[in-house]
C-alpha cells in the first residue's frame, strides 16, 4: 500500500517549452505532497510543499512562477516547469504523506535542450 | 517495485541508547544515500557510501554497506531526542535514470 506514482520518469524537451510532471497517489489520499529537486551528486532539495485545495508553500529561492504546483485532488500533485531552459534539467521527486510516513515517486529525469 | 525496504518500520528508543535501521534493495547500485525527514519538512542529506565502500562514519553516524547482500544500515550513536524523525535510504542503480527510496523507518527517541 501507499504507492506514489509519478509520471513521466524522464522527458526530454525543447528550451522554452513547458513541462508537466504528475505524481499521484494510487491507494491513499494525500493531503500533502511534497515537490524536490536534485542536481547531479547533489542532495535532494525541497523546493516546495503542495497542500490540496490551497496554494503551495515554495522555499526560499525557488520561483513559483517558474515551477506551478497545482494540487485540486486528493490524489493528485502537478509540478510544471514553465519556459524551461538547460538550467532547469534535473531530476525532480515527489512525496506524499499517509498514515504512518512518507512514500517518494519514482522521480522524473527532466532534460532540456 | 524496486522501492527498497527499511526495517523496522518504527523505532522507539531512550535517549542516550544507539539506533539501528537497515534497508535492502534489489538492483546494483552505484551509492546508497542516508536521508533524514522531520516531520512536514523537506529530506536531509545525511550520507553516501558508494558501492566499493563497506564503511562510513560522519559524526553519531555510520553507515555500512554490504552489496553481496544488497543491505545497508544506519546506526545512530547515543541518540539525542533531536535525533526524532523518518530515516530512508535511497539507492541509484547503475542503470536507468531513477533514484529509489526505503520506504522510512520512524524513529522516536525517548527524553
């Protein structure tokens, strides 16, 4: 149980065209989801906390205009990276809170050229 | 799934007392990360050990490796009621482009 499934796992577009990434609870309601990102040989970094039914709590440096997160479900989180460029491609994660933890989507390697 | 697995899944201790959580995968990796989460925060970096390490220590913390047996473990020295929090361990295979993550082990400790 508690199966976050994220989707795409990789994706490769264009600089300036935008892109969505979807994580999505399979068996479990999340109130809370949280959005990270992680650089080659670097640690994961929360970029923000995405509460359903309300606007998302972004961390200090990271642009909410750049990175929507839209969370109208309870089973689903939207992170979409608008007017990407090169800088932006990473690998970015999401994860959920349930009864007893948290559980993490497969992540989504994102490659903009 | 190729989500690894961390036992147990919840740890209760006194202060003072040593932590230890283990987590298994199922592919080969080339390192196997530590992270730490309070509670409606974002994940710590705690530690990587690569996968020709058997050891590591940083600070209360060691973490060993055995890729034989596709198993780390963490262990927590004399443990603070700071300490508090979910733990997982989280592998990157030497193929795909995915990170894998234990599903957590919550550990309380006890002032």
């Amino acid at each position: 149980g508690a199966v976050v499934s994220q989707h795409p796992s990789w994706v490769i577009c264009k600089s300036g065209t935008s892109v969505k990434i979807e994580c999505r609870s399979l068996d479990f309601q999340a109130t809370t989801m949280f959005w990270y990102r992680q650089f080659p040989k670097q640690s994961l970094m929360l970029m923000a906390t995405s509460n359903e039914g309300s606007k998302a709590t972004y961390e200090q440096g990271v642009e909410k205009d750049k990175f929507l997160i839209n969370h109208a479900s309870l089973t689903l989180s939207t992170l979409t990276v608008t007017s990407a460029h090169p800088e932006d491609s990473s690998f970015y994660i999401c994860s959920a809170d349930f009864y007893y933890g948290y559980t993490f989507g497969s992540g989504t390697r994102l490659t903009v050229v | 799934s190729q989500q690894g697995e961390e036992d147990p899944q919840a740890l209760s201790i006194q202060e003072g007392e040593n932590a230890t959580m283990n987590c298994s995968y199922k592919t080969s990796i080339n390192n196997l990360q530590w992270y730490r989460q309070n509670s409606g925060r974002g994940l710590v970096h705690l530690i990587l050990i690569r996968s020709n390490e058997r050891e590591k220590h940083s600070g209360r913390l060691r973490v060993t490796l055995d890729t034989s047996k596709k198993s780390s473990s963490l262990l927590i020295t004399a443990s603070r009621a700071a300490d508090t929090a979910s733990y997982f361990c989280a592998t990157d295979p030497n193929t795909g482009n995915q990170f894998y993550f234990g599903t957590g082990t919550s550990l309380t400790v006890i002032p």
